[in-house]
C-alpha cells in the first residue's frame, strides 16, 4: 500500500479529530513524565515528521512558491508567464490543481504577497535549533521546560503534516476544502499552547521571548495562513457569492488584528504581534496585485472591495505593530 493511497479525505480528517481529541490526554501523561529524554526525543521525531512532509510534492501552493522562491515568478505581474516558460503555458499543468489554484487566487481578498513566505525560512531553521538544543540544555532548565510543551509542540508537528496531507487538489469538492484549514487551526491552537506552558515555565518574559522565538513566529504565521485557508478554500467553491467572500475578507482582516493586538499585549509576546503585522502587511501588498476573476461582474465588486480589504489590513498590521512595541518596550 503506498503512502498516496493512505492519504483519502475521511481518513485525513480522523485523524486530525483523533489529534485535537486526544491532546489532553497526550499533554496528562507528558507533563508528570519523568524521562526528559522521552520528551526530546519525541520533540525531534514530531519535528522531522513536519519537515518530510512539508518536501513532499503536489500541494496547491507548491508552483507559485517554487517559481517565486526560484526568483522566475514576478509577484507584481501574476498573470505573466514566469522567466523560462512561454506565453500561454500554465504555472500549473494539470487540470484539478489548475482549477483549484486559479479559483482560490483570483476570488479570495486574503492572498499574502509570494515576500511574505520567506518567514518559513526563519522558522524551520530556529525550530531545528531548538529541538537541537533541548538536547544539550541543562537538566533544570529542560526539566522546567519540556514537560509543559512537549504535547502541544508534539501536536503542531502533527497538525501542520497533516494540513501538508490535506492541501491537495484531491481535497477540492464539498467538505474536503475545509479539512486542510482545520488543520491549521489545529497547528495555531497547539503553538498557543506550546507559548502558554512555555510563560508559565519560564517567568522572565524576555528570556521566554529568546527562547521560544521560532515557535511564537509559527504561532503568529499559522494563525494567520489558517484565516488565508479558510477564504481561499471558500473561494475555490464557484457557488460561493462575492458577498460571502468580502465578509469573510473583512471579517479575517478583523480578527486577525484582534489576536495580533490583543495577544501581544496580554501575553508580553513582541514577536507574535510583528509576525501578524507581517502577515498582514503581505495581505494589503496582495491586494494591489490579485489575479482579476474571470467573471466580469464580479470582478467589479471584488476590485472595490480589494481597496477595503487593503485599508483595513495595513491598518491592522500597524496596529500590530504598536502593540508589540508596547509589549517589548511599555511594559
């Protein structure tokens, strides 16, 4: 049985519920574990699930970001052909991904800039540099530590693999659109949790700030890539009216503010409020360069409503950014 057989909707989508179910239970029996090297070893093992998953080929965002990545996709001209293809020939050949792609691109209002996913970058790398590290912290400080975090950092990696499962053409009808922003707001939920055990662990907040840097950032990035989730996959759905989608455009941009702003601030955590303000700044810089929907009349309603959405993420991200110097510097 190969691993593409493996990967079918319902049995993706257990999974995950099977995740969320049982991640209290996972966190009970982890946080009274006395086997530190249990706890970094099932780190290191969770982390690398992530990361082979993430190289695995096929899911929807993976032509755009490799053309971009490669320097050959010019983000302010996205419907021009990229550096070394001629015109005319798709940036995604087969038909479902095709489908898929070029719906949730043109119709949704919240599609970051291709800049915004050099975060990834920074991430990964720190992340390995913690998961490395925790193996040569001294025995208090992991003991401090681990206990707390190991379940919910556990159930991130997990989490964010599964949404690499559900990110697919294969997943573009009904339901199944929905599976891989689940996903993600599962990965959000767990890296909250991982920030909480870690603040509760560790009483100075610059150090917290230092120590779980890459994770407050995946924390930050995940909340926010849930929200583009969410209206891109109600965006591939051609049903979907142009009013459902300024309403979750909006709405998204809100809310996005409000966990950027308000977390930073009530948590001390500079870091998740810039990667939100990120985020969003990538989201206004998006809608100066969105794909037209092919519909004539609704491109117009979408073309005003990009103005809006614009207005109201970059005055989001500059919230964002005031409450994380509030949180590093006013307190």
């Amino acid at each position: 049985m190969s691993l593409r057989s493996l990967n079918s909707p319902p049995l993706v989508a257990a999974a995950g519920a099977t995740l969320a179910v049982g991640l209290p239970m996972l966190e009970a029996a982890l946080s009274s574990s006395s086997s530190l090297t249990l706890l970094k070893s099932l780190n290191a093992a969770a982390f690398a699930t992530n990361v082979v998953a993430v190289s695995v080929p096929g899911r929807l965002d993976g032509p755009q970001d490799d053309e971009m990545r490669k320097g050959t996709l010019n983000p302010a001209k996205p419907n021009a052909p990229p550096s070394g293809r001629t015109e005319g020939t798709p940036l995604v050949d087969d038909d479902a991904s095709k489908s898929a792609y070029s719906l949730n691109r043109s119709r949704t209002l919240v599609n970051p800039s291709g800049w915004a996913f050099a975060i990834w970058g920074p991430i990964y790398l720190g992340e390995a540099a913690f998961v490395a590290a925790q193996f040569f912290a001294p025995e208090a400080a992991a003991s401090a530590l681990l206990p707390g975090i190991t379940a919910p950092f556990v159930a991130a990696n997990l989490f964010q693999s599964l949404w690499c499962a559900s990110f697919r053409p294969s997943y573009g009808e009904g339901w199944k659109k929905y599976v891989s922003a689940a996903m993600l707001a599962g990965t959000a939920c767990s890296l909250s949790m991982v920030h909480s055990a870690g603040a509760a662990a560790v009483s100075d907040p610059s150090m917290l700030e230092h120590l779980l840097l890459p994770v407050t950032m995946h924390f930050g990035w995940t909340s926010a890539a849930t929200l583009v989730n969410l209206n891109g996959s109600l965006a591939a759905d051609e049903s979907a009216s142009p009013r459902s989608l300024i309403a979750l455009g909006n709405s998204s941009a809100l809310i996005a503010t409000a966990l950027g702003v308000g977390l930073t601030v009530s948590r001390s955590a500079p870091a998740y409020g810039l990667t939100l303000a990120w985020a969003l700044a990538a989201c206004a810089d998006g809608m100066t360069k969105r794909i037209p929907s092919t519909s004539a009349s609704e491109e117009e309603t979408l073309a005003r409503a990009a103005s809006v959405q614009k207005n109201l993420c970059w005055a989001g991200s500059f919230a964002c950014v005031v409450a994380a110097a509030f949180a590093g510097f006013g307190k």
